[in-house]
C-alpha cells in the first residue's frame, strides 16, 4: 500500500470536525453576504459599490474584534476561530470582489469613483479592524 495513500484518511478523521465548523461558519457568512448586498444595491442605485464596502467593512470590525477578544480578553475553544475568523469572515467579506469593482471602474474610465473605492476600502476597512480591537479591549 501506498504510504502517501493512507495518509489521507488519517488526517480526514483528524481533521473533519475542523472543516465542518469552517464550513458552517462559511455557509452563514456567505447567506449574509449575499443577503446584506442584495439589501444595499435596492437602496443604492449606483455605480459606487457601496454594498462590497460596507461588506468588508463589517467584516473587518467583526474579525478585529473576534480576534483581539478571543485571544487577549476570554479563553475559547479553538473552535470558534474555524467557525468564526475563517468560515464566516473569510465567506463573508469580499476581498475579490473589491478588486474586480475597482478593476470594472477603472475600464469605464471612473477614476475618482475607482480612487475613492480603493482609499476608502482600505482605510475604512483598518479602521474598523482597529475599532473591532478596541471594543474587545473595551470589555
């Protein structure tokens, strides 16, 4: 039998609960996703992406403080961090599709709507992370 064959099951049996709790938290961030965007663009008709940056906005706010609290303020089950910092926000915000907008806006010759996604995308976005922190170091 090939070695490289059964190692294969082995880490599947030691490893299937981590991908469940990843998967879990990637299917709730991925319906919240798709739901909060579906709310912001019925409200906002235009060509700014206002529900990717509000998105990854969010999701920058909940990773910061998740993080900071669950690694300085309160002992977790490991857990949580698959279910959590993984599955939900790495589903949930939208690095991607960030970069795909900024890219359609620059094609149809928006720059100052491209320049304005790119700063306030970035900008917004550490500050929410540092604002997550702060609010777990709060409590």
């Amino acid at each position: 039998m090939n070695v490289h064959a059964s190692l294969l099951p082995n880490y599947l049996s030691n490893h299937l609960s981590s991908y469940a709790w990843i998967a879990l938290g990637a299917v709730v961030g991925a319906s919240a996703r798709y739901f909060l965007s579906t709310l912001i663009a019925r409200g906002f008709a235009s060509a700014f992406p206002y529900g990717t940056l509000l998105i990854n906005i969010t999701g920058s706010l909940v990773l910061g403080f998740f993080l900071v609290y669950s690694t300085e303020r309160a002992l977790v089950d490991p857990r949580w961090r698959l279910l959590v910092a993984i599955g939900f926000c790495g589903s949930y915000t939208t690095f991607s599709s960030y970069a795909f907008e900024s890219f359609a806006l620059m094609e149809q010759g928006q720059w100052l709507l491209t320049g304005i996604n790119i700063v306030a995308s970035n900008a917004l976005c550490l500050a929410a992370v540092l604002a997550g922190a702060a609010l777990a170091r709060g409590l």
